[in-house]
C-alpha cells in the first residue's frame, strides 16, 4: 500500500488546515488508518485514527479541534484541522494498518506560528 500525504503548510495560530492521504488501495480494506505527528526532538505520536468500521480515536490534545474522516470512494483519509496551535507544528504522517502490515506515507510540515 502506498500512501501519498498532502495539505501541510504554514499558518498563524487559530487557522485551520486540512490534510489530505490518498492510498494506493480500497481503505475499506484496511483496519486502521491514522495520522501521526513528530516534533523537533520528540517522538512520534498518535494525532487521530479511524477503523474500517468508522469508529474514531483522537489525541486528548487535539479533541474538539481536529476530525478525522475519510472518502471510501476517493481512497482518501483527511485530518481537517482548526484553531491551531504553536505545539501543533510536527511532521505530519499518514498511517495503515492491514493485517500484520503497517504502511506509512511521507511526511507533511505543518508549522502554526504564534
């Protein structure tokens, strides 16, 4: 499975943006897609995922501002992102689970200045 990431930037505090992960492959099949973010000098951790069933998991840093969704037609699983934050700023990473396999995209900046 490949994983083709998109929509990172730059944005002042309080924007939104909205990522974008285009799989290779039906995501119906997959068991659970996400999104991971890396800061400078920190390890990469869960920002929100979502399973073939639909159910839905976010960082409790993130709750209330970030949504996880997806387009089963389009292969497409998006992270529509609002009110940032300066902390917010990392390496954005698609992720998919199938099975015993974990694929991962390329990276997106994401930088939110204050």
């Amino acid at each position: 499975v490949q994983l083709q990431a998109s929509g990172g930037g730059l944005v002042q505090a309080g924007g939104s943006l909205r990522l974008s992960c285009v799989a290779s492959r039906s995501i119906f099949s997959l068991n659970v897609m996400g999104w991971y973010r890396q800061a400078p000098g920190k390890q990469r951790e869960l920002v929100a995922a979502i399973t073939n069933n639909g159910n839905t998991n976010y960082a409790d840093s993130v709750k209330g501002r970030f949504t996880i969704s997806r387009d089963i037609a389009k292969n497409t699983v998006d992270l529509q992102m609002n009110n940032l934050k300066p902390e917010d700023t990392a390496v954005y990473y698609c992720k998919a689970d199938h099975g015993i396999y974990t694929y991962w995209g390329q990276g997106t900046l994401v930088t939110v200045s204050s």
